[in-house]
C-alpha cells in the first residue's frame, strides 16, 4: 500500500530527518509542500486547505493511505503564556481544515495525523520513573500542559473526523540540524561551546538524568509507527495511540560532560548557574515504552557517535559562516 505524506515543519531538525526517511521507503511518497505562513491565521488556513486538497486528491486517485506529520513548532519550557496559546490554536485550525477535506473526500478511513508531543514536558512532575505510557502525566510547566492540551485536540478530532491519530511523547531528541538559537537542545549547546569562547549555561543539577535519541532514529521510528498504525487501523477501524518515542538508555549530565570531554580531548567549555527555569525540570526523566515494543527493537546510534556527529555538524556551521 502506498502513503502520501505530508510533513508540517519539514525545515525543523526532526521534521528534516523524516521528511529524509520518507524519501528512502518504499511505498511512501513525500507530498512537495511550502511552509505554512504562521504569521496570519487566514493565510494559515487558506494554504493549509490547499496542500490537505492536493495530498487527499493523491491518496483517493490512488487508492492508498495518507498521513499528516504535525512535527512543527517552537515552544519550550520558557515559551510566554500568549506564544503556547497561538502554537494550540493554529494545531487545531490545522487538524479543522484537514477534517474538512477528508470529508469531503471520504477517505477518512485511509488517513492517519502524527502529533510530535513531549516526554519531558507531560512526565515532568510524574512518579515512579521510568515512565512509559501508563504512567500519569504531570506536567510542571506551561510547555507540558500545552502539549497534553495539543493531545487532547488531536484526539478530539479523531473523534470528530474519523482519522486515526498517533501522538508520539518524544523524549530529548538531538543530532545535525539542531536550531542553536533555540533555548533547546543541551547537546548541540554543548558541542557549540567546544568551538566558542562562550560556555554553555547548565541550570540543572549534574544528576539530572534524560533520555536523548538521536534525530535519524526518532525519524525512522516515527514513519515505522505510522505504518503500524495504518495497519492497526485497516483491522480496527479508527485507532488513537500515545507511544513514548525513546532510547530507552538514560544518562545524566555528567555522563554527557565525560563523552564531550573525551570526543574534544578537553574539558567541557560549560558554566554551572541557577535559573527559575530549572524548577520546571523534573530531575529524572527515564522513558520506555509499552505499546508496540516491538518496533523499539532496532540498532540506534550510540550516544557518543550521536555527539560526535552534532559536534561535526556545529563545526562545519561556525566555519561556513552560519
């Protein structure tokens, strides 16, 4: 069965990647698509209503599945109330104007919609790590409860639409392609700092433990999962899964410094400091998985290969100019 995929944020780091693993699938076809324009709601709808059309056209001429991959999106834990507000309701304008078109269509029953949501952020304040997908969700800060509000709208409009619907709770991804700019990604801040006379800023405690993926392995992941699901969903009818996406293999952050320190032959260019922010950040964040264990069983990239690869990445960045 082929899938026509479209891929929302497909210029972000996991949104690349997977927009790359759709490209080396067999059965699988990237729909061309621009950006979305986010500055303006109505633009937003308009070009939305317009690439739903053309990837609903795709699947129904060809009688094949379709997916849309929501793996767009710039909050994090520091993120203003107002900016997590607008990134939830242009999610659900987005999965409006999607459960209009497959309407229309009728080919609701073919579709799927991937949702990147957060480990990290809905686990924050949750017991008894690790945490797989029985666990309770108890975010500690703005940017967890948002995305238990983005899942609830995800499956809110599986009900409504009839579309299955995956929200996949991602733990600390990283890897190539990380946006340095962001307040986001401890490793590709780490790395930054090896080739910068500024040091990176630690403001959690050096035990805090979390789990990283690198970024090619999530995106292979992903695309398995909506495979999964697409099969799931032929048998059963609409399907709504929530899967923690993970490395299984948590370390702190003194780990992190030890494999920075050995890959530099040098000590971490790194500052320890206290921020407000810290008290958002649960201190152990072991993730695993329960639901289709199955497709967690696979060769990932080790996480000083995984280092190694960022910290190229960064080099390569800082001496074109970036």
């Amino acid at each position: 069965m082929t899938t026509y995929a479209w891929v929302i944020g497909a210029r972000g780091l996991l949104g690349s990647a997977t927009s790359a693993a759709i490209g080396r699938r067999n059965g699988w076809v990237l729909l061309p698509a621009e950006p979305l324009p986010w500055e303006d709601d109505a633009a937003l709808v308009e070009s939305a209503s317009a690439t739903a059309e053309r990837l609903l056209r795709a699947a129904a001429i060809d009688s094949a599945d379709w997916v849309v991959l929501w793996l767009a999106g710039n909050a994090v834990t520091s993120t203003p109330p107002a900016a997590i507000a607008r990134e939830l309701h242009q999610l659900k304008l987005v999965l409006d104007t999607v459960r209009t078109t497959a309407g229309s269509h009728g080919t609701a029953a073919r579709g799927a919609v991937f949702y990147a949501s957060s480990a990290g952020g809905v686990y924050g304040g949750s017991a008894h790590p690790p945490f797989d997908e029985t666990s309770t969700p108890v975010p500690i800060s703005g940017y967890g409860r948002f995305k238990l509000d983005a899942e609830a709208s995800l499956f809110e409009f599986s009900r409504s639409s009839g579309v299955s619907v995956l929200a996949g709770r991602i733990a600390n991804l990283y890897g190539p392609g990380q946006k340095l700019g962001k307040m986001q990604g401890l490793i590709s801040h780490l790395a930054k700092a090896q080739f910068s006379p500024r040091p990176a800023s630690i403001f959690v405690p050096l035990e805090t433990m979390r789990d990283y993926i690198f970024v090619r392995d999530c995106a292979e992941l992903v695309v398995d999962c909506v495979d999964r699901l697409h099969a799931v969903s032929a048998v059963a009818g609409r399907t709504e899964v929530v899967k923690n996406l993970a490395s299984g293999q948590a370390v702190t952050i003194s780990n992190l410094l030890g494999h920075i320190r050995s890959l530099a032959k040098g000590q971490p260019n790194v500052m320890l400091g206290y921020s407000a922010e810290a008290s958002m950040q649960g201190l152990d964040l072991r993730i695993t998985s329960t639901v289709w264990p199955d497709l967690d069983k696979r060769q990932l990239t080790s996480l000083p290969a995984g280092i190694k690869a960022t910290m190229d990445d960064v080099l390569a960045h800082i001496q074109s100019g970036g």
